[in-house]
C-alpha cells in the first residue's frame, strides 16, 4: 500500500547550525486564523464534554447562504482528504476503476489502494490536467474521476468550460470529483463549478476545505457541494461524530470574516508572484501556479536542490525525480527562499537549473 507522506516539520530539519528552519511543505497558511475564529474555537471547549452535531447543520446552513445554494446540497467532512475518503467508501468496490491525472494529490493512490481500485493515471501536459486524455480514459467501470484544480503539486489550472466538457463526456454511473482544495488563490477568471456546474450536472462533486486559505488546516473541516442525493450518500459513510465542535465552530466564524481571509490571500497571492518572477530571474522553470505553493519541475536535480534548502533552513517538499513544490511563506520566509535558490543556481560547482 502507498502510505501518505506528511511534510517534513520544521523542527526534524538537517539545519545548518544558525538557522532556524521553517516548514514550506504542507502548502499550509503562514499566518494564524483571524482572531474571531481563534475566539470561538475556545469558546466551544467549555462544552467539549458533549459530542458534537454529527451533521453539522449550523455549519451546512451557513455554508449554503454563502454558496447560494440549498443545504443539502452540502455535505461536511473531517477536512476535503476525510470526504475523499467517504467517496471511496461510498462508490468504489475492489476492482472498480478510479481515473486522475498525475502527478496530482497523493490522497487519490492512498485511498484507491484501500479500495483496491484499479487505478488509471493520465499523465499531465505541460505540467496541467489534460482534460480530454482524462475524460477518453473513463470507461463503464469508472466510479469516480478526480480532477485536483489548481493541481497539486504542479499549481497549474483548468478552466470550467474544460470540466463541464469532462462532465458531459463520461456517463452519469460516473461521478466527476473537482477538489478544490486550492479554490480561494484561483483567479476568478477560471470560473467557479459550484455555480455552472452543479446546476447543470448531478454526477460531480465539487470538493472545499478550511485548510489552505482559512488557515485551519489543524481543526480538520471541509465541505462538498453536489446533488442532494450524493450528499445523503456521501453522509451516510460518515463516522460519527467525526467532525469535531472546535473544527465547526472554527469554520463557521472563518464564514464570518471573510473579508480578513480575503486579504490575507491577496497578500500570499502578491508573494507567490513575487517568488515566481524572481524564480524564473534566476533560471528556473517555475510553471505559472493558480495556489499557494510553486512547482519546480528539477527532474533529477530535485534531491541536491531540496537538501540545499533543508540546510538553509527551509524545509519543502520533494517528489524524487520530478520536482520540488515550495509553499509560499511568509514575505521574510519567501526572501530566504528566493536568496538560497539563487545561490544554487550561481554557486561555484552546481550545475544550474534547467
Ligand atoms: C491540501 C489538499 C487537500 C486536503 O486538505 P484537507 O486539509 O484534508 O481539507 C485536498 N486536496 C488537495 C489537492 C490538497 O492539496
């Protein structure tokens, strides 16, 4: 079985003495949740005696005003990995064929070993989802297609009209999975599933999370947004109780103040462009990213560039023999990265990136 590899921590990094090291591997907001959401969270741990909502209807109902769609239509998991894992339970038996692209999110392979699904990879196209290869890869036996937009690790997206051609070209009996994992730091321009296509299609599952932008990747809460009828299929794999109170409570104030996350991700969104162009400055090949982390495509030079950064204090995460995705830090942090690598690049010995 393929085993999830969480990235390094900050503090197992193989430092050079006087550094301290900073975690840039997990694509996981630098900045700590707003205070209001910090606020709540405490507040529910005077009643974390008492089980929690198992449905988390107080979250569903807010989910839904803020969506502009009916609460049914969305479901709430232990974070979007918890209801990736809920689809697998809920629609794929052993020998069922499951259809991603990769290199894409690691989850899919974990989860579809667990299934013993036959798992159909369809390669990327300059470093992005080729939609059509993936859709001429769905036959009558696929149960569900995932579609990671922007994609990770590569950060690279596909526009709406390209899924809803997905959606169009496999059969109902198919569900097309959108994780968007990464939705907030995607230009609207792109499009937005949950308004042009879950009204036109019930077989696709578009799939959101508190981790990245909101900044609660350690409470555990995401959200699917589908036909009413997936929805009550999707919660009736879901472990009791899985969702905890703080993690409700945390995503239902983060819906409050929008407005601050907002801003923060315009701020990681200006840095990311920041840290592409001096990137590409310095010679490398840094495909444009629609998220919160960049891909450097260094072949087999990954493996020398990461323990270089890991010396320098900054610890990423590497795919051996493909490349390094960095997630984009704080500005201090993102200024150590940008000086290390352009030190690889120039350093007496090195051989320079392509
Ligand atoms: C980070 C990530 C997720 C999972 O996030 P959760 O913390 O489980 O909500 C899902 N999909 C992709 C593509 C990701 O990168």
């Amino acid at each position: 079985m393929p085993r999830y590899r969480p990235g390094r921590d900050a503090s197992q990094a193989d430092v050079d003495v006087d550094v301290v090291a900073v975690k840039l591997a997990s694509n996981e907001n630098p900045w700590p949740p707003p205070e209001a959401v910090r606020r709540a969270v405490a507040e529910v741990a005077a009643g974390a005696n008492r089980y929690p909502d198992h449905l988390a209807s107080a979250l569903r109902d807010d989910l839904g005003r803020h969506l502009g769609v009916d609460p049914a239509s969305v479901a709430v998991g232990a974070g979007s990995t918890g209801l990736i894992q809920q689809l697998f339970a809920a629609y794929v038996d052993p020998g069922d064929e499951v259809v991603f692209p990769w290199r894409s999110f690691e989850a899919y392979p974990v989860f579809a070993g667990l299934a013993a699904a036959r798992q159909v990879t369809v390669p990327l196209v300059d470093h992005t989802v080729d939609v059509d290869a993936v859709a001429a890869a769905v036959t009558d036996r696929t149960r569900l297609v995932f579609v990671a937009n922007p994609n990770n690790p590569t950060g690279t997206a596909v526009d709406t009209a390209a899924l809803a051609r997905l959606c169009g070209a496999v059969g109902e009996g198919t569900l097309v999975v959108v994780d968007e994992a990464y939705r907030e730091f995607l230009d609207p321009r792109w499009g937005d599933p949950v308004v042009e296509l879950v009204p036109r299609f019930d077989h696709v599952v578009v799939l959101r999370t508190f981790s990245k932008a909101h900044g609660l990747a350690g409470l555990r809460v995401g959200y699917a947004v589908a036909h009413p009828e997936v929805v009550a299929t999707l919660d009736a794999t879901l472990a009791p109780f899985l969702v905890s109170s703080p993690a409700q409570a945390g995503a239902r104030a983060a819906l409050g103040v929008l407005d601050e996350i907002g801003r923060c991700v315009e701020r990681l969104v200006a840095e990311r462009e920041r840290v592409r162009g001096a990137l590409i400055a310095a010679g490398y090949e840094v495909p444009p990213s629609e998220a919160n982390f960049v891909w450097l495509p260094l072949g087999d030079g990954t493996d020398g560039v990461y323990r270089h950064l890991e010396r320098r204090g900054l610890v990423t995460r590497p795919f051996p023999g493909e490349g390094l995705r960095i997630t984009v830090g704080d500005p201090s942090d993102n200024d150590r990265l940008i000086t290390a690598l352009a030190e690889r690049v120039t350093g007496p010995g090195d051989t320079p990136a392509q």
